[in-house]
C-alpha cells in the first residue's frame, strides 16, 4: 500500500509525457497562434522545430515517460526526463516569461519533485562515495 501514492505519480507522469510526444510526433498538436515575429519566443521555436531538434525531445518525452510509468525503470525514466523538466521550466521562467503560474507546469513540476523525494536514496548513490 505505501508503493500505491508512487505508482499512480509515476504512471501519470508518464502518460502526460507519452501524450504530449506522442500529439507532437503524430501531429496532433492543435493549432496554436504564432507568437509575435521576433520575440524570444518566436526566435527559440524558430531554431527548435526546423532544425529537428524538437522532434529528438519529444521523442526522449515519450521514451522517458514509458520508463517513468513502470516501476521498475522509474528512476531511469527520471533521469531522462529531468533535464527536459529543467528546460520547460527554463522556458517559461526566462524566454516565454510566464513564470510558473501554468498550472501544467505546477503538476509535471510536483509529480516529478515527488517522485524524486521517494526515490531519493537511489538518487543519492550518484552523488556520494559508495
């Protein structure tokens, strides 16, 4: 019973994940308004989606969210996927300048600070002397 609060993080998570690559690398994605010409915005995505190298993230999305909703490959999947969270939120804070007031971003952010807090012992044989 106390694996159950981990596993339904984990398989949220990662089905968000698995969703939104999926959406992107199927063309699912809705039709969003361009952003204004020349704001940071606009510049980012501009290098971003023609050069393929969003299409290589959403692709890392989906395999990390699948690591992410098994158990047994979770902290895998929260290694991949955390320097993808990083620059989400990097995005919003400092290019888009939303902040973190999407509330998206909050449970991507909370599911994945969760996981991270139970799996914490895990995570700390990267950093220590073993």
């Amino acid at each position: 019973m106390k694996r159950l609060a981990p596993n339904l993080a984990g398989g949220l998570l990662g089905l968000m994940f698995i969703a939104f690559g999926l959406m992107f690398l199927l063309g699912l994605v809705p039709e969003q308004p361009a952003p204004p010409e020349g704001s940071p915005t606009a510049l980012f995505m501009g290098a971003m989606a023609p050069t393929g190298y969003l299409t290589f993230v959403k692709v890392l999305e989906v395999i990390g969210g699948a690591l992410v909703a098994l158990p047994r490959t979770r902290n895998l999947g929260l290694l991949v996927l955390g320097p993808i969270l990083v620059n989400i939120v990097a995005f919003h804070v400092f290019i888009a300048g939303e902040g973190l007031l999407d509330p998206l971003l909050l449970v991507i952010g909370a599911l994945a600070a969760f996981l991270l807090w139970c799996e914490r012992r895990a995570f700390a044989r990267l950093v220590t002397r073993a």
